[in-house]
C-alpha cells in the first residue's frame, strides 16, 4: 500500500525564533513545515506546494499579515487555503473584521497557547486529508464509469458484429435447405451441402470461442497438463490453421529451432492459443501476404512470435486489445468474419499456463507481432548448437474461401 503524502503547513514569520518555536509544537508524522520570513517568499512557495494551513503572523516589516492574505484570496490557486493570524497586538474588532475580510478562520493571541494551537490546527489537517481522500476517491470513480461506458460499448458493437456473424451461416443454412427440397442436379446438390457444413463448422467455432471465454473467465477451464514438446503443439496449430492461410493466399514461413523444447501444458489449449494467433494474422492481412510463426528458446522459457504484413494495430490499442469485446472499430470491415473475442481468450489461457502475452505494431498498415512467452522444462541440447531451419510454404493450388 503507497503511504499518502505529507501534508503540507506554512508558517509566516519575520523573526526566525518564532518560526522554530511554530515548527516545534506543530511538527510530527505526516506533516511538512514550508518557513517564509516576508510576504514575498510566502507567495513564492505557494506557487509551488499545496498547503493544507497557512499561520500568519500579522505584523510584519514589507507586506503585513492581511496583505499576504488578501494575496491570497486573490489566487486561483490559494484562495481555499484556510488562514489562522498570529498576532501579539490588541485584536480589536477592526482588526478582526480586516482579518476575517481577508479570509481568516481564526485569530490566536500571543503568548500563544500549545494545547489551542495544536487542536486547532489539527482540524484543518483532518479536514485537508479528508478532502484529498475524497478527490482520489472521485478520480477512481471517474476512471472506474470511463471504463464502464469503454465496456458498455464494446459490449454494443459485439452483439452488433454477434448478430451479423449468426445470421449470415443460419441465412445460408436455411437457404440452403430450401434449396436441396427442390429437384436439383446430384452435382448441385452435393456443392450445397458442402457449404453447409462449412456454414455449420463456422458456427461451431463461433459458439466453442464464446463457452471458453466465459468458461476461463468464470474458472471453470482447468488445463490438462502433461510433458509436451512444442514442435508438436505448433504442428498442430499449423494444421487447424492451414486453411485459413491459404484462402486468402498468404505466404506462411516457419522459423523453428531444429531440437526438442520440452513444456508442462495442456497440448490442446496450447495449440489452439498458436491458432486463434494465426488465424488472426490471416484474418487481419490483405491477400497475398506474409505470415511467420517462429520460437526462440531462452535461459528458462521461450519465445512463440507470429508477424504479419496486415492492417497492424494503433498506438492506443495496443494496451487493450486483449481485453474483452475490445476491437479496433477501423478493422470491422477488413476482418474475414470472427466476433473479435480471440485474443482476449488467448491471453486467458497463456496466463493459465503460467505466461504472458503481447503486441508489437508500427502502426496502420504495417503489420503486427505477437509474442506468447512460456517456462520451459528443459531444451534439448540441439537447439542451441543447429541453425535455426526456415521454410516456406506457399498456398495449396484450388484452394477455396472460408464464405
């Protein structure tokens, strides 16, 4: 927990004696005593310092007690600073009525009393502390309803790009079905039901990617943890993902260290993290592109990146495009279909397999870099001695468009 601050407290007095005599019975834990021997230096350190009390002594050489306070008064900045007089002299009842005119709370009579000072100067204290409590408090409200109104419109444009993204397969089901009613040709027939099981795979998909994300989130996902080696995991993930690749006609390279990378994970959900990754490079990159899957092994983890040539992500997405239902609005029509929850799953399961995940992009246009970083059980000895192999694998010849 940060400590608060201390708080600060000015003391106005010509003669130094009285201003080490102030300082001693008012000084303890939490407090911070500003001294100004003049108006003037006064003025200078409430340019710069926030102070809970100002003590003023009244009768000062150069500009007097009421003059700093009406100063004061006259200042954005510290006119809400509550003023108690010093004075040695008769006070009067004009002299009280300049003081309170000029913005004073109290008056307190030379030989001053400790007891009185202190009691009452405590108040103000209190009174500063609870005032900063109450402004923190209304800054995190106000950061915490940004947030929420942040979410509530994710949450719109989601159920938005939700209803488009069903109604399109359920549309081109139900067409379809009508369709095969009818006397159509065998050949007809047969294309028709294989756009229907895509349409119903595509569904699938969608609905599997909204149980998980509310399964982690909820903690009912438990991971399956066994020795797995990566290049199995990302053979797997390459396969899921092939696919989708090729139907936009990316280039897909591979950069893999040639040894064994031995993990402690759930094979499935690590595959699937590589995946959802790789699939959304193909879905965020222009046809014709280039998408890269490398590892790198370290001291005691390693290194999964995926690049690609797409549409990169802002500046000021980049800190919250893992967070649910967030999307950069700008990428709605260049994506090839998906609810825009992947990425927020992926960095659930990487976080349950002990690791973490980030984003690296230019900016608009210039592609982006994930980086999953995972702890290791061991390396084998192979992969720190062979050079790295690279391949490339260019689009299978006929391949088909998801619809």
């Amino acid at each position: 927990m940060i400590a608060d601050p201390p708080i600060n407290f000015l003391l106005v007095d010509d003669l130094d004696e009285n201003l080490l005599a102030l300082e001693a019975l008012l000084q303890r834990d939490g407090l911070h005593c500003l001294k100004a021997r003049s108006g003037e230096e006064a003025l200078e350190l409430l340019l710069v310092h926030d102070v809970a009390l100002a003590l003023l002594d009244v009768q000062m050489p150069g500009m007097d007690g009421f003059e700093l306070a009406e100063f004061m008064r006259g200042s954005e900045r510290a006119r809400h600073i509550p003023i108690i007089f010093l004075t040695a002299g008769a006070a009067n009842l004009q002299r009280r009525f300049r003081g309170y005119e000029a913005g004073a709370v109290d008056f307190i009579q030379k030989p001053i009393e400790p007891t009185i000072l202190r009691s009452k100067a405590e108040v103000f204290f209190d009174l500063y502390q609870q005032r900063q409590q109450i402004e923190r408090q209304r800054d995190e409200l106000e950061a915490l309803a940004q947030a929420l109104r942040r979410a509530d419109r994710h949450k719109d444009n989601f159920l938005a790009v939700l209803a488009h993204e069903l109604r399109n397969p359920v549309a081109a089901l139900g067409g379809g079905l009508h369709l095969l009613k009818k006397d159509i040709p065998a050949e007809r027939a047969k294309d028709i039901r294989i756009r229907m099981d895509r349409m119903l795979a595509h569904l699938s998909h969608l609905i599997d990617d909204l149980l998980d994300v509310s399964r982690v989130s909820q903690g009912k996902i438990s991971l399956k943890k066994e020795q797995v080696e990566l290049g199995d995991v990302l053979k797997s993930a390459i396969e899921a993902s092939q696919h989708h690749i090729d139907a936009a006609g990316h280039v897909f390279v591979t950069d893999l260290p040639p040894g064994e990378i031995w993990l402690d994970a759930d094979h499935t959900r690590l595959a699937q993290i590589v995946a959802n990754l790789l699939n959304n490079a193909a879905k965020y990159t222009p046809p014709g592109g280039t998408i890269t899957l490398s590892a790198r092994p370290m001291e005691e983890n390693v290194e999964i990146r995926i690049a690609d040539t797409g549409v990169g992500v802002p500046r000021e997405m980049q800190a919250r495009i893992f967070e649910i239902f967030a999307q950069v609005e700008d990428h709605l029509t260049k994506a090839q279909g998906g609810l825009g929850i992947g990425l927020a799953l992926v960095r659930q399961l990487v976080a349950l397999h002990g690791g973490t995940i980030s984003v690296e992009s230019a900016g608009e246009n210039l592609g982006s870099t994930f980086t999953v970083t995972l702890p290791v059980l061991r390396i084998s000895s192979a992969t720190s001695t062979e050079p790295a192999a690279t391949v490339g694998l260019t689009p299978h010849p006929g391949s088909d468009a998801e619809i």
